[in-house]
C-alpha cells in the first residue's frame, strides 16, 4: 500500500480525496500538513484494504459510515491526563491567581480530543476553587472522540500511568478520588463534566462562539499549514477577553505567526500566553 506514495499521481490523488471529503462532508483537511495527512491516508488504506486512494475516494464517497471510520484515521485521537505535567503546574502557580480575579470564567479547550485535558483541567480547577464558577467549552471535529470525552471513562491501566502525571503538576489529593475502579476501567466523578459543554468545532471552518478568558488547544496545531495555523490564532484572539490567556502544545508557537504582536509570553517555555 505504501507504494502508490511512491507514484507520481499519488499527490493528485491525496489533493482531490481530501477536496472530495470537503465537497461532501464539510470537513475540511485541505490545510493540514500534507506530510501529516499523507502518512495517516497511507495507514487507512491498509486497514481498509485499498490499493490505491482514488479506490478509498470511492468507498467514502458513497459509504458515510466508511467516512467515519477515515475520520478516525484523520485525526487520530492521541492524548493523556496532565500531559506534560510542568504545563499544569505553571497554570496552576501562574495563571490561576490571575483567574480568580473573574466573578466567572470560559474556558475553551479546542481539540479536545477523548477527554483527557478536559478533565485534567476539571481536576485542577476544583482543587483551586474555580470548577463551580467556570464554563467549559470542549470541542472537536471528531463525534466519535466527543462521545468517549462525554462518557468520561478511560483504561484503569492508562489511569494509573496518569497518576504520576498528575502529582507533578501539582495535585492535592489522591488521583484515585476522583474516579471509579470497575473491571478494566476508571470511570470518572460525573460531578467534573457538570459545566462542560461538549461540542463540534473546526478550526478550519468554524467561527468564534464566546467570549473566553483561557483557551487550551495543544498538539493540534501541529498538523496544520502555518495558514491554517493563522486562521486558528485569528479565532483565539477574536474569542479571548482582554488579557485572556491562551496555552499551546510543548512543539507549538506564536513565534512566526500573523499574531505574535498580539501576544505576550507569560511562561513561553510552558507555551503560556496572555492577549496583549
């Protein structure tokens, strides 16, 4: 399968699948990274057994549950609770202080993905006092990925790969109070998703939905085109209060970008930014 990467049409192919997907489904990857897309595209037509991509274009065109399941391949859901623990700690010393000055807050975590960094946040805010007055947004692209955010239970096994994660980036309690143990799987205190709203977004597509002052989106960027990457920085300016905050991924920067100048590094080795 790896080999019709290697023929000259291969590009034109990948170009008008991902045009195909647009027309049809709304959905739009034409700003991703086409290296990203490409090794993605490569992994889905082994596992949907197709020799080539204008064959996967057919299938998804008239089979939209066999979209869906491509859809899984584009976006490959991959995270983990308190990821990258010195992050959730810098929030919790740096910003958190300056977001108990809010009679209430919006938060919006774009990309989402299946809920980790949702709850993550949760966690951390109902340890500072904050979960009760705070709004959060929670989108993706990816139904599949927003039902398993929804459902807020994850591997026992991953769960307590996350607890140490979680004792670095500052926890004040034990991990294991905040979900329950059954069979295989931790199934988290309902409680943390009271004011969570889930929804489906697209940075590629969407527009601004309210006023926020944090917006979490980390390793998504990552897989776009630097215009892409502009339209999304574009959208959390536009949805950022004054001085609201915004925090990336450990790979992903303002530098470079259309809106440097309009934000200042608050922890810039943590990727933690405030709208000048």
């Amino acid at each position: 399968m790896e080999q019709c990467f290697l023929d000259k049409n291969s590009d034109i192919e990948l170009r008008l699948l991902i045009e195909a997907i647009y027309l049809k489904y709304s959905y739009d990857f034409r700003d991703y990274s086409g290296a990203s897309v490409k090794r993605r595209v490569a992994h889905a037509l082994r596992q949907f057994d197709c020799a080539t991509i204008s064959a996967l274009q057919e299938r998804v065109l008239h089979d939209p549950a066999a979209f869906m399941q491509l859809l899984q391949f584009l976006t490959i859901p991959v995270s983990e609770m308190f990821r990258d623990p010195s992050h959730f700690l810098a929030i919790r010393r740096e910003v958190v202080p300056l977001l108990k000055t809010y009679p209430s807050i919006k938060i919006w975590i774009a990309g989402c993905s299946t809920g980790e960094e949702v709850y993550s946040m949760a966690i951390l805010l109902r340890e500072e006092g904050l979960l009760e007055r705070t709004i959060i947004y929670a989108t993706d692209i990816n139904p599949a990925s927003l039902d398993k955010a929804k459902q807020g239970i994850f591997s026992l096994e991953n769960v307590r790969a996350y607890t140490a994660n979680y004792q670095q980036a500052g926890g004040h309690r034990s991990f294991a109070d905040y979900y329950t143990a059954a069979y295989d799987y931790a199934i988290f205190d309902k409680t943390l998703r009271e004011n969570v709203t889930f929804a489906d977004h697209s940075l590629a597509t969407d527009s601004v939905f309210s006023e926020t002052q944090l917006i979490s989106c980390r390793n998504v960027l990552i897989y776009f085109n630097k215009k892409l990457q502009d339209r999304a920085f574009g959208l959390f300016h536009e949805s950022l209060c004054h001085r609201g905050f915004l925090v990336l991924g450990s790979k992903e920067t303002l530098d470079f970008s259309a809106y440097s100048k309009q934000f200042e590094p608050l922890v810039k080795q943590e990727r933690i930014y405030r709208k000048s």
